[in-house]
C-alpha cells in the first residue's frame, strides 16, 4: 500500500511541476501590403502558471481539451490570441491590426531554450 501512495505522490508531482514547453512556430501571415509574408517566431507553454508567452506577451491559457490551448490577453486594443493543436502542432494567431495586418497560420514543432 506504501508503494502505490509513493507512485501516486511522483506522479502527482511531476504532472503539477511541468517544465514550460519551447516550440518553435513557421508560417504565414498577411502584411499590410496584404502580401503573404513567411514568418518564424517562438511560443513558450507553461502549464504550471497555464500561460503562453508569444513575442514578449503573457496570454492566459483560458480553454482548449487534451487536443488543444486557448489562450488569450485581456481585450481593447492590446490583445492578442493563440490557438495551439497539441497534437498536430498547427497555430493561428491573431494580433493586433497595427502590427500585423491578418493573422498568423502555421505549424510549431518542440524547441529547446538555447541560454
């Protein structure tokens, strides 16, 4: 019985102290040209503090199922959103009009944090 808690206790705290997940993202986006611009940028999942960090930005993890994160930033004119496909990797982002003219769709593959 002592066994089982132990093995119950470590997976418990592995799941509860994940280590934030790099992934590094390539795709397309309009410009404001509504030229279609290739685009590579860096996406950092924490599931502990359920956040995405996307250019500098903290989005709160608000949804999604096993298949999926939905996160997003408050709203007005500083908000952004991410919709992550956990299991094909495949993102669209959407950002404010001034720094991107449409949104952002391409696929993330898992990185490692260089420094």
């Amino acid at each position: 019985m002592r066994t089982i808690i132990a093995i119950a206790m470590v997976l418990a705290a592995c799941v509860a102290n994940a280590a934030p997940i790099y992934l590094s993202c390539s795709g397309d986006r309009w410009d404001e040209e509504k030229s279609l611009v290739h685009d590579t940028f860096s996406l950092v999942v924490d599931p502990d503090s359920r956040t995405v960090t996307h250019q500098g930005w903290t989005l709160k993890i608000y949804g999604g199922d096993v298949g999926e994160i939905l996160a997003s930033t408050g709203g007005g004119r500083n908000w952004r959103f991410v919709h992550l496909d956990r299991v094909t990797g495949e993102v669209r982002v959407s950002v404010p009009f001034r720094e991107h003219a449409g949104g952002f769709e391409g696929t993330c593959k898992p990185d490692q944090k260089l420094f």
